[in-house]
C-alpha cells in the first residue's frame, strides 16, 4: 500500500478484503485508502471493488504484487491509443528474502508467459477502461480463469497493450509448493482454453492442493 501510495499521479486506492482472519484490514486503515469487505474469492472482490471505483481507467493490482514507480504513467501512455481498451505489464516473479533456495532463478521461467501472451493474467496488474470492464460485465462469476476469461472477452471489443515494464510478483508460493504451482500454471489454462469447465478445474486444484 506504501508503494501504492507512493505513486505519482492521481489515483484512488481501494482494498477489498475477503474475510481474513489477520490484521489486514485493521493495517489498511491505517493509511489513507477506502477499505471495503466483500465476499471472498478474486472476482468478487475485485468486482465489489471497481463497483465503487469513481476512476476512467481501474488497475487491478494482486496483493503480492509490486507496480513500478512510473505505472501510473504508462498506464496513461499506453491509453492514449484510442483503439487500446486493457493492458498489463510484464512479471519478474523472486523469491522473498531471507528464504531465497537455489532453484530460485527457476522462477523467472514464470515470467516468460507475461512476454509472449496476449491475454494477460491477474497477476500481470491488470489495468482496463471502466467503460469497456462494465459493458463485459467484469470478472466473470467462475472460481478460476476469472482474468484470462475477462482478457478474452476485452479482446473482442479491443486491443490490449503489454506495457515495457515489469511488476514485482513475491514467488513465495511457488517456493512453498513449486510442484504443484507448475502443475497449474502450465496446465490449467491450456485445459480452459480447450474447453474444460472452471468449476471442473476448481475441484482438479483442490483435490491435487
């Protein structure tokens, strides 16, 4: 939030919050956003957010992810192309300090996905005209590939731009667990493209977690 914050340029912070049970929500309010709770779950809580957003353009940012200084910028920039609806920026996924283990640089092989797609993914900050987001009705109600089905939906109606500049993605959990985080980044959107059901791969990710 600090970094958030610390952006240049005007910008509203909002934090949706899905019923933890830490001090998340008392720590955002301690800084000057607007804190909102809502249902748990990534597209409920981002469409609960954006539903009160006030903002022309709304950024979708993963609490684990850290923007560049000048994002605000070249978000700007990279809408100035009237033909542009969406974009997202490029990953460098790392392994937070002092737990960094030797197969750490193997992480960046993540990133690679974030250079080449053209449907980007949440964690690649996310950012939208909230015209377009509206009128495709936001983040589908589905329990996973809620972002690559907005992304492909946005495509439809425009162009969406990878902006040259890279988020700071925690590779926390892919330390944690680095089997399993393969198995679903190289697998389950390749199974949703070919027509498998997110419901499906909701219950597949909770039988192999």
């Amino acid at each position: 939030l600090d970094g958030v914050l610390a952006l240049a340029g005007r910008k509203e912070v909002i934090v949706v919050d899905g019923g933890s049970r830490d001090d998340t929500v008392a720590l955002a309010r301690t800084r000057p956003v607007r804190v909102l709770e809502s249902a748990r779950g990534r597209a409920p809580q981002l469409n609960a957010g954006a539903a009160i957003a006030a903002g022309d353009v709304l950024l979708f940012l993963h609490a684990d992810t850290t923007l560049p200084a000048d994002a605000l910028a070249l978000v700007t920039r990279a809408l100035d192309d009237p033909a542009a609806i969406a974009g997202a920026f490029r990953t460098w996924t790392v392994a937070d300090p002092p737990d960094a283990p030797w197969f750490a640089p193997l992480l960046h092989l993540a990133d690679l996905r974030s250079r080449y797609t053209s449907l980007p993914y949440g964690d690649q900050a996310m950012f939208v005209r909230a015209e377009a987001f509206r009128q495709v009705g936001g983040f589908p109600a589905q329990p996973l590939m809620e972002d690559l089905e907005l992304s492909r939906r946005l495509r439809r109606r425009g162009r969406i731009v990878t902006v040259p500049a890279r988020v700071r993605v925690s590779g926390r959990r892919f330390v944690a667990r680095p089997l399993f985080h393969a198995v679903v980044m190289n697998t389950f959107p390749a199974l949703y493209r070919l027509g498998v059901s997110p419901d499906r791969l909701a219950k597949l990710y909770r039988s192999i977690r």
